[in-house]
C-alpha cells in the first residue's frame, strides 16, 4: 500500500517534477522567472509546455485548461484538447509555449463592474508561473491572471499579485536598512483554516432554500443544538470519518498541505487547516480545496456547505486566515524572537502592521463583506464588524514601555504545574488566545478571523498586503538618509504606537461594553452590513493608497464595489423570493391541510357527542389558522416589497433599501414560519426540520 509520501503531489506539476523533465538551463530560466520576476523567454515556455504536457498525458490528461479566478468568486476553466490533425489522418498530442503562456476566454458573460461592455467579449489568460499547473480528472489545469482587451484586471488574482509585488519592494526596502543585502525578495505566506458543515444529500434535495441560496431561511429551532458541546473535537462519526480520508487523499494528490482535521463547534459542523504557504499558492489551494470538499461529499451522499450561517441559532463558519511575511531564506519578520524588546526589526514590521490595520480598517472589512457574512459577524462564534487587534500581554508590555521611555520589566516564564507527575513539564506561553479578536498575534503571524466560509482568502490578502506595503512605504522614505538611523527608528516606532494604540484590544470582543467603547471613545469603525461599508472602497485615502501602490485602477476599484454591492443585492432578492415561493408552494398550504384536519376531527367528536372537550383540537386551530393568515401578509407585504426594488437602478441605493426594507420584511416572515411549524405536524410539515438536517449524518 503506497504511503502519503508516495503520493502526496503526484498530480502537480511542481518543483521536483521541473527539475527532473526541464534542461538544467531551461530550469534555471523558469527559476528565475518564479523568483525574482524575470521575462520568461518564449523558447523557455515552448520548452516548459512540452514537458508539462508530457507529464499530464501520462496521468491521463487529453485536455488542458487555464484556470482563472474571476470575480464570481469561484474558479473558471475552458477546457481544449492536447490532439492536433495528422497528415495520414491520425492525431498527434501538441501543445506550445504560446497555448501555455496565453488563453482567451470570453470576457463579456463574467462580472466586470462596467469594464467590459456586453459585446466587448475579448479577454486574456495569461500563465502564473508561481502557482503550479496540476492535473485535475482528465484536465491540465494552468493556474492564470485574467485580464480585458485593455488590460484591466477581471479577476481576483491579478491584484492579489501586484499586492504581494507591492509588499516585496517596501519590506526590502526596510531590510537594506537593517543591513541586509542579501535577501532577494519578501513573499507574505497564509494558512487558511476551512469550517464547513456536512449533512446528507437527502435533507438538501428536499429543502429548496438550501438548493436555490446555501443556507436555511426558515426552521425552528431543535430541541438540542450546539448547547451541550459534545460535537466539538469529538470523536468522528464513521461516514464523517471516511469522508475526510478520501478528501485528504485527493487533496495531497494535489501537494495542498491539509494538516488538521476536527469537529467544530455546531453539529455537523467540521473544521480542515493546511500548513501555510506562499499566499497566491495559498490563494489557488484554498479554490481547489472547496471545490474538492463539495466533489468528494456527493461520493459519500453527502452535501458540504460552505454558506456563513447556514443554520440560524447554531455557529456559523468562517475561514481564519493565518498571515505572516518571510525572506526568501526562511527569515520570518514578524517572530519576536526570545527578547522582542531588543528586536528592533521586528518592532517595526510589528508596527508596520498595526498601523497599517488602523489607517485601513474600512479595507479589511470591506475585504469580508458579503450578504452571508453579515449573518456571522458579531455572533458569538465570529468576531464584531468592529476591527480590534489582539497582541497579547508581553507585547502589549513592551509597546507600552517604549511609548513612556520606562523600562521594560519581562514577562516572566511560568512552569505550568498540572498535579500528577507523570505528566511533562513545559512552559506556559507569555499570552493567552483571544478567538474574539478580529486580527489576533498568535506568536510569529497574525490570525484574521473576520473571513467567511465561502470568501476567497484573495481579497482580504489583497488589502492586507497593500496596507502593509503602504505603511513600509512611509517608513523606508522617512528612514533613508538620516544621520542618526537608530534615533530616528526609535521614535518612530515610538509615534507609532502613540497614534494607533487605539486599535490595540487584547478583552473579550463581544461585550457590549467594547462595542460602545471602540466606537464612541476609540472613534472605531463599525460597519455591521455589506451597504454600510462597501461604497467606502472609493474613499480617496482607499484610493490613493491602493492606486498609488499599483494594485489596483480606479477603473478597477470602481468595478469591484459595483460586483460586490451587486453580488449582495441579487443574494439577498434570491432569498426573498425563495422565501415567498416556499411559503405560497408548500408551507401555506401545509398548515391549511392541518387546519382542515383539525377542523374535521372537532367536527366528528362533536357529531359524536355534542358536549364532547376538543380543547387542544380547538385551541391549535385558532391559534394556526391565525398565524397562516399573518404568514401570507407578510408573504404579499415582502412580495409587494421585492417588487418596488426592482424599480431601483442604483446598485448603492438598492443596497440600502434592501437592508433598510426587505431584509427586515424576511426576519419578520421567517419568525411567524418557524412558530407555525412548531404547531403543525411532523407529518404536514413539507421540508426536514433543523433537527432532522444537524443530526442526520451517522
């Protein structure tokens, strides 16, 4: 039986595959082109492409794809086959360096926020050769940008790119500061941890809100949830079991690094964490890890679900994204080392960053925001639409003495001591975890929790990058050149620190009482809803900083607000009128059929026996009947409402109507539905109850 070291990255075209098919010259050119950016050679991409289609077709490839991510938020592929005509009517399998550097899907069906016109349909892929094709079923997938006949960017690659460029050339600039002159580039590097829930195929097929929109839009809540926390770390279920080996083996088949698996919090809910790597290639794996999670839970007869908040009243899922930034010999500039107080380079990066979160707090929240992450924040299982930092205690000391000029005391080593003697002995970290905190240090890398389950990680890694680039900016031009380089850096930092420990909160995020703090006396921002934060992408702080460190155009800035507001805005008019055709198509008419049923057995006790009690029979038929009534009120009323929006060509105005009217109509709607069905029947009932879908997988 082959081991996980057989066969881990079998189906990737990686370095070690590179390296035994490319001439010693070919390879050192393709290394060059990764590594430090150069102009790939056309004979080097003709070289590169034979190679690759070799090693695909005899892993049963026919045809090959550039894999793009556009800005659906999901991955495209156009699939051609490798066969060419031959002169005696045989086929050959060919494939250039000009098919491998360059594609051209049609640009005019995916969102371009206004950069594309409908008939404008010319688009380009263009390869990335820092992210490794792999053969995926029969297919060569060639990780690509995506960009218009005018170059603009139509994807969520192409600027994550540019950010980490960005982020390379200021955090060098700071290096040679430092001494070094060595290091030949900086790479930001990410580990995304995944929460998705798994329930059977047979609960999804029968509830059409979970069919038409990921999530549940009505259902009452069960008699047992997530209360009693036996589901988290708890032992797997087989089916759970034997769906996470077979997800973990197609997954390292594709060299994606999956390292933890667990139970999470709600029931059926789960967690998967991959070692962290390069964040594009983290980018790219996280795409193919969700895509993979789905393919591999139908084998099982099984559905995974990667919507926010899927079921209300129980945790919903997010996507921790584990940042950090390193040199191209391992050096990582955010670990403290054993006395960060003396560690002057890290302090800065360490304030790099701080600054960075609280000059562009709005970007990290924009860079979340969808309709179903606005269901996640600010629950108990997310952290609030308020962005805070968490740095714990050893640092927060040491920010504070060099803010007063005191000295710095230490945080002094604590032995845990855990009663029985056979157990080992080992020091107790400086600080606790914070699992509130929106961007938490967790010892050489922050933890950015704010992302939701289905988000691509390239948004928030976008802005993050860009920010910190920024602020490392500002700090190379005020640090070169002057006399006296370790006063200057000192007070600096010192100013730093000063200016935005505001967004410094190392207490429990969900306290009410932090809420009003952070925003009335911190003067943070608190943008609980996707219309509430989005339009501010085209602030003109946002702007310039993003246009000024080349990441995006303003044209392209532009663009993705009008998607991501649009995005949100068909999201939510979706649920609504899969609320209003569940309602009108089964659930009324349901609690009618009851209601009738009920009605007849009083009929027949009282044709039996006039004097006969039919006071259940008689006190649910009211109370029922009256609620159904209420429910198609609300039906018409969030119908009539639906309706009016349409009229609304402003996708910014749309929003605000939409949370100001038509969200509020479906909470209404759904809180008389999920009452109604703990009054009817389990038999009448026409779809699984939350009890049925949480508990169903065994």
């Amino acid at each position: 039986m082959n081991t996980v070291s057989d066969y881990f990255g079998s189906m990737v075209f990686d370095d070690r595959v590179m390296r035994a098919r490319l001439s010693a010259d070919v390879y050192a050119s393709l290394r060059k082109t990764i590594d430090e950016g150069r102009e790939l050679d056309i004979t080097v991409a003709n070289a590169v492409a034979e190679a690759m289609k070799d090693w695909a077709v005899e892993r049963g490839a026919t045809h090959f794809t550039h894999w793009f991510q556009p800005l659906t938020g999901i991955t495209a592929e156009k699939h051609d086959s490798f066969i060419s005509p031959s002169p005696d009517g045989s086929v050959i399998m060919e494939f250039s360096g000009k098919e491998l550097i360059k594609g051209e899907p049609d640009a005019s069906s995916f969102p371009s926020g206004g950069l594309r016109a409908t008939f404008e349909a010319r688009g380009y892929t263009a390869w990335d050769p820092t992210s490794y094709a792999f053969v995926k079923g029969n297919t060569l997938c060639i990780p690509t940008a995506f960009c218009s006949y005018g170059g603009e960017a139509l994807d969520k690659k192409t600027p994550l790119l540019r950010s980490m460029e960005a982020l390379n050339k200021q955090a060098l600039r700071i290096l040679r500061l430092f001494g070094n002159d060595t290091a030949k580039y900086v790479r930001s590097s990410v580990g995304p941890e995944q929460e998705y829930f798994l329930i059977t195929k047979e609960m999804y097929d029968r509830r059409p809100d979970l069919r038409y929109t990921g999530r549940t839009l009505f259902g009452s809540k069960p008699p047992k949830g997530q209360e009693m926390d036996d589901h988290y770390f708890g032992a797997l279920k087989p089916r759970v079991a034997a769906y996470m080996e077979d997800l973990n083996t197609e997954l390292w088949k594709l060299g994606i690094m999956a390292k933890t698996e667990h139970n999470e919090v709600a029931p059926a809910q789960h967690e998967l964490a991959p070692i962290y790597t390069t964040t594009n290639v983290a980018t790219d794996n996280n795409q193919l890890t969700m895509e993979i999670m789905q393919k591999v839970a139908s084998k099982h007869g099984l559905v995974c679900l990667l919507h926010e908040k899927p079921f209300a009243g129980v945790n919903g899922s997010g996507k921790h994204n584990n940042w950090s930034i390193a040199t191209d010999a391992g050096q990582n500039l955010l670990s403290p080392g054993d006395t960060p107080y003396e560690n002057a380079q890290f302090l800065l990066f360490l304030c790099a960053v701080i600054k960075a979160v609280d000059d562009y707090q709005d970007l990290l929240r924009i860079s979340v925001a969808t309709a179903g992450n606005d269901h996640r924040l600010g629950a108990n299982e997310a952290p609030p639409a308020v962005i805070s930092m968490f740095i714990g205690d050893e640092l927060n000391a040491v920010l504070e003495a060099i803010e007063t000029d005191t000295p710095y005391a230490g945080v002094e080593k604590t032995q845990m001591k855990l009663g029985v003697d056979v157990l080992p002995k080992f020091n107790r970290d400086t600080t606790d975890r914070n699992r509130t905190s929106p961007f938490a240090f967790t010892g050489n890398k922050f933890e950015f929790r704010m992302l939701g389950s289905s988000n691509s990680i390239a948004c928030a890694n976008i802005m993050l990058n860009s920010a910190v680039a920024d602020t490392l900016r500002i700090y190379a031009d005020r640090l070169e050149g002057v006399e006296d380089f370790e006063t200057a850096l000192h007070e600096m930092i010192r100013k730093t620190i000063k200016d935005h420990k505001r967004i410094i909160f190392n207490g429990n995020g969900y306290d009410d009482d932090w809420i009003r703090e952070a925003t009335e006396e911190r003067g943070l921002l608190n943008y609980r809803t996707t219309p509430d934060c989005m339009p501010h992408l085209l602030d003109q702080k946002n702007a310039d900083m993003l246009i000024g460190e080349g990441v995006f155009t303003r044209a392209e800035l532009e663009s993705r607000c009008e998607i991501m507001l649009d995005n949100y805005n068909k999201a939510v008019q979706i649920e609504a009128n899969t609320m209003i055709s569940m309602v009108k198509e089964e659930i009324a008419p349901a609690v009618s059929a009851y209601t009738a049923t009920l009605a007849n057995t009083i009929h027949l006790k009282k044709g039996v026996k006039n004097d006969v009690a039919c006071g259940y029979e008689s006190t649910v038929l009211t109370k029922l009947s009256s609620l159904n009534d209420a429910i198609m009120s609300k039906t018409v009323q969030l119908e009539d409402t639906e309706e009016d929006l349409r009229n609304i060509g402003d996708t910014i105005e749309l929003g605000y109507a939409i949370r100001d009217k038509l969200l509020p109509k479906m909470s209404e709607l759904r809180v008389l539905v999920d009452q109604a069905e703990t009054m009817t029947a389990k038999s009448y009932w026409p779809y699984p109850s939350y009890g049925d879908i949480l508990f169903s997988v065994r």
